[in-house]
C-alpha cells in the first residue's frame, strides 16, 4: 500500500493533480451497498460511492499528502517532498466547514479570500491554535482585525 500510495505521487501531474489524487481514492459501489448504508439496513437513496470525491478530497490534503512529504524527507528522496509540498500548496479548497464559516465571520475576511485548501487549514490552525484558547491578544490577525474596525467577538 505504501508503495503505491508514493507512486500514486509521483506519477500525479502538477497541473490540475487534485483531480487525479482524488478519482485514485473514490470508491464506486455496486450490488448490495449501492442501496443500504449498514448490513440489513436499505436506503431510500441510491449511492454511487462509499467514498466520494469530497472527502477523497479531505483524505489527500490532511493525510496523503502530508504523509509523502515527511515520509520522502525520511526517506532521502527529495524531489517527492517537493512535489508533495507543490501539490499542497496548489490544492483547491475543499467544502466550507464550520471552523472556516467562524473565522471568516470572527476576523471579518471576504470569503473569496480563502481560497485554496492551504488558506482553510490556516484558518482551522489559527482556530485551534489561538481562538479555542481565548488567545486573542496573541493572534497574528488581531493588528489587522482591529484596523479594519472589525469586531472580535469573544
């Protein structure tokens, strides 16, 4: 598995490569599980996949990739770390969470703003890092929140 994974990788292209991590992750379903989501259990719905696209999407940035990164520095081969990292630092946002809805509404950002997976996991850090611990003052946003006249609330 780990082979391919890194394979998976390295034959990925630069341009427009998060399409092909994430088709090498989805899993289409067919027979039984296309119509029940536990055994026993039918669903009204029909679905096409046990993993769709979205949170194939979510494994590539928050796993995958980090993984190769670290796992190619580990293991001397460089140009895979970079390549990971470029495929990183390309991502497309992902879906709109509750953590990001939050911050863009606590620090005032125009949502467009946002826009790559590498600027939602900062949001979610400066979250984790700073605003679940009531570290307002220590917030690297606090400067330009507070010269914009937005609000912080509390």
């Amino acid at each position: 598995m780990l082979e391919e994974i890194v394979n998976i990788i390295k034959e990925t292209p630069l341009n427009k490569g998060h399409r092909r991590l994430e088709t090498a992750l989805v899993v289409i379903t067919g027979g039984y599980w296309a119509s029940h989501f536990d055994f026993g259990l039918s669903s009204r719905i029909e679905s096409p996949s046990l993993l769709g696209r979205g949170r194939a999407a979510d494994i590539v940035v928050n796993v995958l990739l980090p993984f190769v990164f670290v796992w190619g520095k580990l293991n001397s081969q460089p140009e895979l770390s970079r390549k990971a990292f470029t495929l990183y630092h390309n991502y497309p946002r992902l879906s709109v969470n509750t953590m990001e809805r939050h911050m863009i509404k606590q620090i005032g950002l125009d949502s467009r703003l946002v826009n790559s997976a590498q600027r939602q996991q900062g949001l979610i850090h400066i979250y984790n890092t700073l605003c679940t611990q009531g570290k307002c003052d220590c917030c690297p946003l606090g400067s330009k929140v507070s010269s914009n006249g937005a609000h912080i609330q509390s």
